[in-house]
C-alpha cells in the first residue's frame, strides 16, 4: 500500500472527518464569541465599574519615538481574551453536559428482551425440514 493510498484511508476515516467539521464549527463558534464579548460584554462590565474600555488598556513600555510605534503591554486584551475563553468552556461544558445526560438516559432504558424459544411444534417442523433438504 502506497503512502498516499495510507493517507486516504487514514484522511477518510469517520473520526478524521467528524473532527475536521468540529474544528470548522468551533472556528466559527469562536469568532461569534470574541464579537460577543469585545462588543456586547465588555462595554456592560466598562460601564459598570466607570466606563472602562478594556480592550484599550495597556502599560505602556517604550513610548513612540518618531515612526517607531509605543511597545505596549497589552493586558486589556487578555482580560477580553479570558471571558472569550470562560464562555467557550461553559458552552462547551453544556453541550458534553446534555450529551451524558442522553446518554444516561439509553443506558438507564432496559434491553430489548431477545424472542422467545420456539415452541416443540416448530422445533419438529424445522427437524423435518431439515430431514427434507438432506435428502434433496
């Protein structure tokens, strides 16, 4: 088998797949998060604690000199980056959280019963049929 037909295989496994389309949504997931909170959550708490606008927020190590720009310690950037990351994990945590809750759910729901033996009329039917194709 040749390495690229070992990658095909490998490439179009059900778990390779479905991990690509998680990755794509969770991309996507991400970037609706970070608008949600740079545009929506963090204005609320900058309002709330004196008109703060966090993404704005940064110690200044090197002031600008000429066309050089100011080198900053950007810390209101990760405190936006944080609540992105809380509220990814929350949601996440209650996805995995509804699905051990079904999963819960099958486990707790009795097995289907296997049929019943069949009776001694069908056990003699099926000896005869048996004895009939023997002979043919």
């Amino acid at each position: 088998m040749s390495m690229v037909d070992e990658f095909k295989q490998f490439a179009m496994r059900g778990n390779v797949v479905d991990m690509a389309v998680g990755v794509i949504i969770g991309t996507a997931f991400g970037a609706i998060v970070s608008s949600l909170v740079g545009d929506v959550v963090m204005p609320i708490i900058g309002l709330l604690v004196g008109g703060i606008d966090f993404s704005e927020m940064a110690l200044t190590l090197k002031a600008a000199q000429g066309d050089e720009p100011a080198v900053l310690l950007s810390y209101g950037k990760l405190v936006q980056a944080t609540f992105d990351f809380l509220i990814v994990a929350f949601a996440i945590f209650m996805v995995i959280k509804g699905i051990n809750k079904m999963q819960r759910k099958q486990a707790e729901q009795p097995a289907p019963e296997a049929p019943p033996e069949p009776g001694a009329e069908e056990k003699l039917l099926a000896e005869i049929r048996d004895l009939l194709k023997s002979k043919a």
